[in-house]
C-alpha cells in the first residue's frame, strides 16, 4: 500500500507506527474497546472495528498526536467509507468516552495474575507447552517489541569496518552484530532505507542475523564447488552465498516461481552484484530436479512456513494463523526437501530450513525426511558457525528464539552419504 500510495516521510513513519502499533497491541485495544461497548466486539461492522481500533490506539498509546485529532480522522475515514450515518456517531462517541475513561481503560490492562500478552491464547497455549510458561511469556514480550535494523555488509562490493565509517560521516550511529561479522546494527533509524548511504552502491542489505547464519550453515564451501539457493525469494541468503562462494571461487544459483519475487530477486543481484550473471531457474523446485542434469556440492532450501519466528517483524502473522497451518505447511516443506535430495551430489550437503518455532514445521519435517531416505544423516550445525553463535545449537540443530538482537529460526544439516 505504501509503494501504491507515497507519503512524505513523517507520514509514512506515523502510518507504519499505527499500524505496527495496533497489531501489536490488538489484545490489549479489544479489551478496552469491549468495556466502552455495549455488544460483542464479533459483531460489530469490520471497517467499523478498525476505525476504533486505529483511533484508540493513537488516544492510548501515542503522545503527539492530540486526541481530538485521533477521534476526528477515524470519524473521517468513517464518512469517506461513505457507511450509514449514525456510525459516524458511534465511533465518536466510543473514542470520546475512551478520552475521559483513560484512566480506568488503562487499569484493565494491569493485572500481574493474567498478564495480556497480544498474541491469540492458543499460541500461547502452545509455546508454553513447548517452552514453559517463563519463556513463552518473554517470546511474546519480545514479539511485541520494535525489531532492531540489522544491515548484511556486502563483503563484494565493501567491509563492515569502512561502511562504519560511511555511516559514521553522515552522523548515523551503528554497532557491530553479535553473531556475524559482516553485521552493523543501526541504532536509531526511521528513514527509507534507499535513503542510506551505500545503497545504489550495493554494499549492504537489510537482513537479521539469523538470516545470514542459515547460509554460513552450508560452509565451508568447497573449491569451485557448485551451490544452490532452491527457495531464493528476493535474494537475501542467495547474497550472503555468493559472498561466501568468492573465496573458493564457487557457483551459486537459485530458483524463484514467484514472479514478483524473482523480478526483486533480479533487481537485488544488479544492485549488489552487478559483475555476476546469477544463473535462477523461473519455476518450482520440483520441475528444475526433473529438467535439469546439475548435482549440487550444497543446498539451502529456505522453505515456506508460518513464519512464527519473525511475528516480531511481521506482527500480523499471530492474528493470520491457524492452528491446521502447520500441518498444512509441513506437507509443502515435506516435497520440497524430497525434490532437493534430488539435486544434491553425493558427499554433498542440504541444509533445511525455517523462520517457524514449530516442531511440524522443524524436528517433525527431518525426522520424517531420515527414516524415508537412509542415505542422508543429520549432522551437527556447531561446526559451520562462530564459536559466538554456538549458544543455538540444540540437539544438532540450529535454533535460535526471537531475542533482542536475533529472529527465531530453526535449521537442519543433512550430508548425502551416497557414494
């Protein structure tokens, strides 16, 4: 929408804020909304939620935006809906009484015995199951907090230490990653990325840490070996590949059958390696196993998931899911690590992997995939990464839990014992 509709950049900064803000904090608005209204929040008009919802959560939750203002603008768009008339007096009696209730609303959401984490209690439910109680409750907290900007440095095109020193000239504050060292953390930035320094250069990408260690999992390269990004998306881990690959001088290529997404894929490459011609395969996995002749020495297959491990970034996601999604999903992931054991060279590795905390999705996929296919064993993820990120390993599997300065992942390393 933003791409449809440009604003200036104080709009766009408040439109990603409110909406952000509301997702975040959507358990916490309903709550206060139910106490101003009289029926079932459920049967309230869609639009009409939303409209209370936005201006609620500016009269709540923002400090600079004068709370007459919030109530006027959801009356507004209320009218520009052009929906029946005594809604307009609806929402702008709620959002005043919720004006001269602040007080009282904001004491609902004080209650140390049930405290309101803004996720659906189910998934809740789920990871406390899974992680206990303690630890449940610090991934929602975590989820609710502003993800940190994490920019890859482009080790083709620059270093960490002289784009530090970029960023530092143009009075933009970073510090180094924990886990990579090809990471800078931006410390206090609200602008459009293009905007940065460096950009048309291509010496950087936007990419969580975790992100960039699913890639460095399939090293060490071998000399003039060929790798393989089979669920390429836009390119991130593709990137951070063709980085690694230059020491050894080896080949990267991937496959994309999303058309918007092989068409940034390509414009990505141009940006940030404008020398290389990366060969992308236009289709789905399945049919490039069938049509083509090529063993690969590695794969990363990066597969579709629910994505519960980047909710953080993605705040939407724990109000879109459902409970069916991951069996659902694992179906998917299930053919696609069969297509890529395919296109794997004997001795060579496959690394799988999601951005998923679910065990369908992660533990259940590779245990299914081992017992069908005697051929491959699990290997231990310790030895491909810094001794930094070590603290991720579980079990052989790499497994980060969102935290401050990382996404929740999970990942497996698989080795071709076919001779």
């Amino acid at each position: 929408m933003l791409a449809e509709n440009p604003l200036e950049s104080n709009d766009r900064q408040l439109a990603v804020n409110i909406i952000y803000g509301l997702l975040r904090n959507r358990e916490s608005l309903d709550i206060m909304l139910q106490h101003l209204c009289s029926q079932p929040l459920k049967k309230v008009e869609p639009f009409i939620l939303q409209a209370l919802r936005v201006g609620l959560y500016q009269i709540m939750f923002l400090d600079r935006i004068p709370e007459s203002a919030a109530v006027n603008e959801s009356v507004k768009a209320v009218k520009a809906a052009r929906l029946p008339k005594r809604l307009h007096g609806f929402v702008n009696g709620v959002l005043r009484n919720s004006i001269r209730k602040k007080e009282e609303l904001l004491a609902l959401l004080e209650n140390p015995a049930q405290p309101i984490l803004n996720h659906p209690h189910w998934l809740v439910e789920r990871w406390e199951k899974q992680y206990g109680k303690k630890e449940a409750t610090r991934i929602c907290r975590q989820n609710n907090e502003q993800a940190v900007f994490s920019l890859q440095i482009n080790s083709c095109a620059t270093d960490r230490k002289s784009f530090k020193e970029i960023l530092s000239t143009n009075e933009i504050l970073t510090h180094h990653g924990n886990y990579c060292d090809d990471t800078l953390i931006l410390e206090d930035f609200h602008g459009e990325i293009r905007e940065l320094p460096g950009f048309d250069e291509g010496y950087f990408q936007v990419q969580d840490q975790g992100a960039q260690l699913l890639a460095h999992l399939l090293g060490p390269m071998i000399q003039n070996g060929d790798y393989l990004d089979a669920c390429a998306g836009i390119g991130g881990k593709t990137s951070v590949l063709i980085q690694l690959a230059e020491h050894v001088q080896a080949s990267v290529s991937a496959v994309e059958p999303d058309k918007a997404r092989l068409e940034k894929f390509k414009e990505n490459m141009t940006r940030l390696h404008p020398s290389l011609d990366v060969p992308i395969f236009p289709g789905r996995l399945q049919d490039f196993a069938i049509s083509s002749s090529k063993r690969f020495h590695g794969i990363l297959l990066d597969v579709p998931c629910s994505g519960t491990g980047v909710t953080r970034r993605h705040p939407d996601i724990r109000w879109n899911r459902r409970v069916e999604d991951f069996k659902n999903y694992q179906k998917t992931q299930l053919g696609l690590l069969q297509s890529a054991a395919k296109l794997l060279a004997p001795n060579g590795i496959l690394v799988y992997a999601t951005c998923s905390l679910e065990t369908e999705e992660n533990e259940q996929v590779i245990e299914h995939f081992l017992t069908h296919n005697s051929d491959f064993s699990l290997e231990d993820c310790t030895a491909s990464l810094a001794s930094k990120a070590h603290t991720f390993i579980t079990n052989k599997y790499f497994t980060p839990l969102p935290g401050p300065t990382i996404d929740g992942f999970f990942s497996a390393r698989l080795r071709n014992n076919h001779s």
